[in-house]
C-alpha cells in the first residue's frame, strides 16, 4: 500500500478561518494532515519571527479524526518552524498555506503572512504551496475553487516540486474560472497613505491605507490573469540575490 503523504496546514487569518477549514478538508482527501496555526489573524506580518517574547503552542480539538490541531500565538513563520523542528515526528512532504481572505498577487506577496509560511517551508527544505482568494470576504464562496486547489496539490506531489520552489497560487473571485495561468510578478506598487488622527487623549495615530497601482498589463502576469478570470501560478524562491548583477559589481573594483 502506497504511504500518504504527510502535509503541514497552515496559514495567517487564524486557526479559525473558513479558508483554513476548507484546506484542511480537502488535504484529509489527499494526505495525513497536520495543522499548526496562529491563534488570532495575523495578516501582513510577512517572514517576521518572535524573538523577544515566548511563543504558546496549545493543541486543540480537531473536527476531522486522526488529525493533529495546534494553535499558536506566534507568526505563520513561527508555526511552521515550531512545527517542523518540534511538535512533528518526521518532516512533512508538503506545506500548504492559505486558503488566504484576499489576494497575494504581484508586490503583496513581500508583505504576505500567507506566502510567508509556505516561503518558511521551503527554507526548512519542505515542498511549498500558498494559495490565496480575491476575497477578503469572511463568508466568501471558496466552491469553485476546490477542484483547482486539489489538482494543483496533486500534481505538486506527482511532479515532485524542488522545495527551493514556492507556488504562490491565486484564485479570482468569480463563479467561472477559465482555467489556470502560469504567469509572472505583475509589476505593482501601492501609493501609501497615511489616515491621521487623535485619539481621545490628544495623541496622534495613524491609519495606513493607499492606492495600488499596476504598472504592468501583459497577459503573462498574475494581474492579467486573475482580472480575466483565470487561476494564477507564480514560482517563486527565496534567493534574492540578482545573478545578472554580480559581474558588474565585481568591475566597480571595490
């Protein structure tokens, strides 16, 4: 009998949110699961890590038999390090992050909770997909997405993707799909600004908000994509370093 692979839920809206739920179903099908998630939402923390304060990591009642549940105070980066290094027996062969209220498309994914733990993964070694939905709905219809989340998970693990390879997977928010796109990083940027006010002390606080700008309309990036009602696909990895850059510097004579 063919072992199941054995595969990390996690994500950044909290051990509660309808997107993990439904996740965690739909790898029940596929795999073992085990679940390690932030205790309260946690989105746009990015790859940040707690260092100075302790982390709680408390083991709940899961719905689903033979599944392991644990929520934890700490960042999505957080729970997978204390997942994989020690609340695991063995390292799991797929980390799944999401399913995201909200898109992590183009620039987000730098800021992203979501696609920091499936990054995190992949630093730990581990295959790594985040998946995200144009809604930032609590109650948004993840229906038509499911048929695409189980395949791409399923032609992850067939194809046996480098885990120095992160997916970041975003669905449009409609009830058609058109299909899936693999696409690149749309050039964006958001316009910051600044909602400033006082409070009923007299100190002054503020709100961030702003205009997001896309710079880049070809039909091979994930704008394109999710405005035209397809699923898109974006590997991505955590080296940053800019190969095309090194020789030059190296004629700077520093």
């Amino acid at each position: 009998m063919k072992k199941k692979p054995l595969i990390l839920v996690t994500n950044d809206d909290g051990i509660n949110a309808p997107g993990l739920r439904i996740l965690i179903k739909l790898m029940h099908k596929i795999g073992d699961v085990f679940v390690v998630a932030p205790n309260k939402p946690r989105s746009g923390c990015s790859q940040s890590i707690t260092i100075n304060s302790i982390i709680n990591c408390r083991q709940i009642k899961s719905k689903i038999l033979n599944i392991k549940e644990y929520e934890c105070s700490g960042t999505p980066a957080d729970c997978v390090k204390i997942a994989v290094n020690e609340l695991m027996t063995r390292k799991p062969d797929l980390c799944v992050s999401g399913i995201n209220h909200g898109s992590n498309s183009s620039i987000n994914v730098l800021y992203s909770g979501t696609m920091s733990a499936a990054i995190e993964s992949g630093v730990q070694g581990i295959p790594s997909i985040g998946f995200s939905l144009l809604n930032h709905s609590w109650s948004a219809d993840f229906n038509p997405i499911i048929p695409f989340v189980e395949k791409i998970v399923k032609k992850s693990i067939l194809n046996k993707i480098s885990p120095q390879t992160i997916l970041n997977v975003n669905f449009p928010s409609s009830e058609k799909i058109n299909g899936i796109k693999i696409c690149k990083q749309a050039k964006t940027h958001w316009n910051e600004k600044f909602i400033k006010r006082k409070s009923p002390m007299g100190e002054r606080y503020y709100w961030l908000s702003g205009d997001f700008i896309i710079e880049d309309n070809s039909e091979d990036s994930d704008e394109w994509a999710l405005a035209n009602g397809y699923v898109s696909i974006v590997p991505t990895h955590f080296d940053y370093t800019n190969y095309a850059l090194i020789n030059e510097l190296k004629r700077w004579d520093l």
